[in-house]
C-alpha cells in the first residue's frame, strides 16, 4: 500500500522542523540528503524512503528451494515476473514433480521461449525458497545498498568531501555546508526568500553577502590571510570561500589532514 501524500507532507514537515530550527526550510530534502562528496549532508532519512517498495520490487529475487512463491507474481526467474496482472493461483512447485519439470503442462501456459529457461532450473525440495536483494553481492538486505540504489547521484566534489572530515565536529561541518550552499540568513540570501530589506554588513558599509561575511570583509581577509602564511597556503587568485576550502584540500594532499579541517575551523 502506498503512503497517502498527505501522510507524507505531515513527516516532511516534521522533519523540517527538527533540522530547520528557526522554521524556513533552506533547501530539499533531495539535496540535504546527498552524500558529502555530492553536496550533501550524507542523511540517508529523507521522503523518498517512503516510496522504497517500488525500487525494492524491483530488486528482489527468489532463489527457488521447494518452489513455494507464486508462479506469476514473484521474481523467480532471471526475467523477472511471469506476469503480475495474472490472477490464478499457482506455485512453482505445481509444476515440477518427482525431481523434473512438468512440460507439457507448462507449455499449456506459457511460451515456448519461458518454458525453456524454466527448463533449465533445477527445484530442491529439502531447501525453502530463499529472497535475495540484487544490488547486495551477498544477496542480503543493507540499508547502504538499498540508499544507493533509489538515491540519484551528483558530482563528486572536492571541497564538499573536505568539509566533513571525521576530526571536524558535525555541528561545524554543517554550518560550513549551509555556507556553501547559500543557506545562512544573510541580507542577500533573505532577499531571494522575498524578504524585503536594506542590506548593510555590520561591521561595514558593504552589502551584507556570504561571501562578504566570511571572506572578503576586512576581518576575514586578515585572518584568512594569518593562517595562509602560517601553513604556507597563497590565497592569491582566490575570491571566493569555495575557491579558498579547494585551495586547501588541494594543498593537503600528502600533508595530513590538518590542512583540509583548518578552512572550516576559520569559518
């Protein structure tokens, strides 16, 4: 049974509410939910789980034992389902007697091109049928390998992987994200909402931007350009805070992991 909409509204709407303390909801769940390297915040607990079952159908394979699932519903053989708008009921098992297939009565039913793959399994009758999930090598059920299978991938991104190293504190790590994401409550970003309001950063005359707040502002150039000297970083050539975050993971690489946490520290 599929979840009414509405149903799915009400637990969108509380999910919001937990993540989105101050109530506007700064971006999809679609998005919010991404893995780290795509631009997420790696939650695999988002409304499209609700809509599992379709995705899971699909994935879900009978390695037949004794031939007890249903003939025409169940995913049994390597095409798939005879044909789920039949209505007989019927079990494999019907069909195979005495260790061997029974022919002609499957010829009576189906096609000769089915029979013959049908032809070719062989039923034990000492082992019950066993469900297997295809995306998993094992054939069992992970919550990973089902995420990864209804979920729509992005592009990988440097900087967003950087931003959620294991040394970082989540809470530091999600402010970061929303930064880059343009989901902070500055003057410009209001504005987008339909919020109508003069902009003035207040610590200067300049508007009130990202950007302007945690890069280009008197006060974050300088401290910006501190830890620059001190790790040996050029912010040359850099004007933006995703530039800076992909300058420094680049300058990580071979040189610890202190580099790549030290952007999100400043911010």
């Amino acid at each position: 049974m599929k979840m009414p909409e509405t149903v799915k509204e009400k637990v969108e709407k509380l999910m919001n509410k937990f993540l989105w303390s101050e109530g506007t909801p700064w971006c999809s769940w679609k998005k919010f939910c991404a893995p780290f390297s795509e631009g997420g915040s790696h939650s695999r607990f988002w409304k499209a789980l609700v809509d599992i079952r379709e995705h899971a159908e699909a994935n879900l394979h009978w390695q037949v034992g004794r031939g007890e699932c249903d003939l025409w519903v169940d995913s049994w053989l390597p095409t798939g389902p005879l044909d789920i708008l039949n209505t007989t009921n019927a079990k494999v098992s019907d069909f195979y007697l005495n260790g061997q297939w029974n022919e002609g009565k499957l010829q009576a039913i189906l096609d000769s091109d089915r029979v013959n793959v049908i032809m070719q399994l062989y039923l034990d009758p000492c082992r019950p049928d066993q469900l297997l999930w295809k995306p998993s090598p094992s054939g069992e059920f992970t919550f990973k390998s089902a995420w990864e299978e209804v979920r729509t991938g992005r592009d990988i991104s440097i900087f967003y992987s950087s931003i959620w190293h294991s040394t970082i504190p989540r809470k530091m790590s999600f402010l970061t994200w929303r930064l880059l994401r343009h989901l902070l409550p500055v003057d410009e970003v209001l504005q987008t909402k339909g919020i109508s309001l003069a902009s003035k950063c207040h610590c200067c005359s300049s508007i009130e931007t990202i950007e302007h707040v945690f890069f280009t502002n008197p006060v974050a150039e300088r401290i910006w350009a501190h830890f620059g000297a001190l790790f040996g970083v050029s912010q040359a050539n850099i004007s933006t805070v995703t530039q800076a975050i992909t300058t420094w993971s680049l300058s990580a690489r071979g040189q610890g992991h202190v580099r790549q946490v030290v952007p999100v520290v400043i911010l």
